[in-house]
C-alpha cells in the first residue's frame, strides 16, 4: 500500500503527483500489462536471448 503524508501548505496537484510518481516506480502497472496475456516460456526465452544479442551487437562486450 502506498502512503503519502500531505504537508503543510501543500496542494492536492502536488500531492498527486508524489502519488502517481511513488506508484509508477513501484512497477504495479507494467506487471499488470505484462500479465494481460500468457507468452509461452520459450517465447520470452527467445526474446530474451534476441534482446541479449541486440545489447552485444550495439554496446560491445563489457571491460573492453
């Protein structure tokens, strides 16, 4: 549960906004659109790999 401590002198826009901030970096909605619908395992295998690959291609291996 997300709590916000309104301050003194502090408006509800601004309170908001500590909200929506506190609430994006929690994850809550990307999990939910990631869970909308089923990927086969070997799928997300795949695009894991693919992305690992892209990664490699474009920032090279690390220490080097």
């Amino acid at each position: 549960m997300i709590i916000i401590q309104i301050k003194d002198n502090e408006s509800v826009d601004r309170a908001l906004k500590r909200f929506k901030k506190k609430f994006e970096r929690t994850g809550v909605l990307k999990e939910l659109r990631r869970r909308t619908f089923f990927q086969k395992p070997s799928i997300t295998q795949r695009k894991m790999k693919q992305k690992a690959v892209y990664k490699l291609a474009t920032y090279g291996q690390p220490g080097e």
